[in-house]
C-alpha cells in the first residue's frame, strides 16, 4: 500500500531508540525526510543518518527551549514540516508508593511525557498549517485509562498527554491538521526490559527477577507477548498518510487485548 508519504518532512521525538527509532526507520524507509530529535544518539540512529534521509539533531526535550530548537533545526534545514511525531517519553517504576513521591518527581514525569510534546506541537503548528493537510501523531500509553498506582505519575501525565491530543484534534482538525494518538500497552523496549527499566525494577523491589516479571506482564495481554516496536511504528505510520485522511481525535490501541473493557 502506497501511504503517500515520500518527500514529506517529519519531526520525531525520542528517535534514538525503541519505539520512535522504529517509526523514524519507516519514516526513511517511506520516502520522508526525518528530523530525529533525541537527547543521546545512539549508534542504530548513526546508521540510519548515513543513509541520508535522517537528520539527527541532538537536543534536551525536558528543557523548555529544547522542543523549539528542533523544530526551528527541521524548518531551518527544510523549509516547512508535514508530520509530527511526539514520541518521547519515560517510566519509573515507583515501587515505594505515591507518599514517596517528591514534587521534584512529578515535575520530571509531567515534563517528559507531556510538556515535551505540548511545546513541540505549540512551535510546530504554525509550520503544520502552513502544509496543510498535515498530521500529528502523539505516542501515549495505555495508562493513560489505565491507572497504576506503580506508575502513577507516568500514569497521569500520559492521562493529561491524551486529553490534550483529542482538545487539539477539536481545534485544528477544521484548518487540516489531523491530530491522533496511538496507546502502546507493554512494549519489547528497553523501557521495559534494560537494567534500569520496570521489570528489573519491580523484581528488585519483589525478590524475583526481570523475566520472571516480564513473563507475567506478558502473559496479562490475550496475546501472552508483548507489542513489537515495529507494530507501533506500522500504526503511526497509518495515522501519519493520507490513507488515514478521515482519522482525526482518535486513539488507536495496540496492547495486544490487554484493555478488557469497551
């Protein structure tokens, strides 16, 4: 299926690995110019740069002017932007309760896993409007009507993450910038699976160990795994075409049946 996609522009957050390392190679892979905005590079997103179609921009997104200077990087080298993709975001598994909880806590997850996108999308409308038809595409969570009193932060700021997308999707969809959101359940990433990531912390925190928690996350979800990057990449990349041209205030779920509600 042909998505329309190539010679687009796109800005993705969080794109040196896991989920918008994924969706940055489709991107490429489609024919789109991608402006991978990320903290860190990593030597997956070196590779796909030498390719010619990724431009890495290295840049804080927790920062206040960090989400600006990307999108300034993408208009500045490109001259406009059709797509973007917040991706960036990040879990502590908080296994001693919300009582120890700082505010210095909170303002890290509310900052990286919503802040972050409302201020790329509030500099990068303008250029959006100005390419319209044109989307947005947000990568939220499940939690965000799932809540985890183990993740409870990450719980709500993806809660607010996902309210701001539909708000958006109400004013801007009438001035053609199509505006969704894809809600991931447990990902093969290594927000879930590296040393640091939840299931190594809640294992530390129980006295199992790491797959022995991820084994029962997975075994959660209808599907008995967890979602494959790649199949969010697939999902974004929908939500991003023309194909998707009358998708807009949605979120799309893929967490493989875990949800049991309607």
């Amino acid at each position: 299926m042909d998505l329309n996609l190539s010679g687009k522009v796109a800005v993705v957050t969080g794109a040196s690995k896991g989920i918008g390392l994924a969706i940055t190679r489709s991107l490429a892979a489609e024919g789109v110019t991608v402006v991978a905005g990320a903290r860190e590079g990593s030597a997956e997103l070196t590779e796909l740069a030498a390719g010619g179609a990724v431009h890495p921009f290295l840049a804080d997104l927790t920062a206040v002017d960090g989400p600006a200077k990307l999108v300034a990087e993408a208009v500045g080298r490109f001259g406009g932007i059709d797509v973007l993709v917040n991706n960036v975001g990040a879990v502590k598994a908080r296994t001693e309760g919300f009582l120890a909880l700082t505010d210095a806590d909170w303002d890290w997850s509310l900052t990286i896993n919503f802040l972050a996108a409302v201020r790329t999308t509030r500099a990068a409308l303008p250029y959006l409007l100005e390419r319209a038809p044109s989307t947005i595409v947000t990568v939220s969570s499940v939690n965000a009507f799932l809540p985890d009193p183990g993740v409870i932060d990450y719980s709500a700021a993806k809660g607010a993450l996902s309210n701001f997308v539909k708000s958006l999707s109400k004013e801007f969809g009438p001035r053609g910038v199509r505006v969704n959101s894809v809600s991931p359940g447990p990902v093969e990433t290594g927000l879930w699976l590296s040393d640091h990531g939840v299931a190594a912390t809640v294992a530390a925190a129980g006295g199992g160990t790491a797959e022995e928690v991820a084994k029962q996350q997975a075994a959660k979800a209808p599907t008995g795994r967890f979602t494959h990057p790649q199949e969010v990449a697939d999902v974004v990349l929908l939500l991003a075409s023309g194909r998707a041209g009358n998708i807009t205030g949605s979120d799309v779920v893929i967490d493989g049946g875990l949800i049991d509600t309607l």
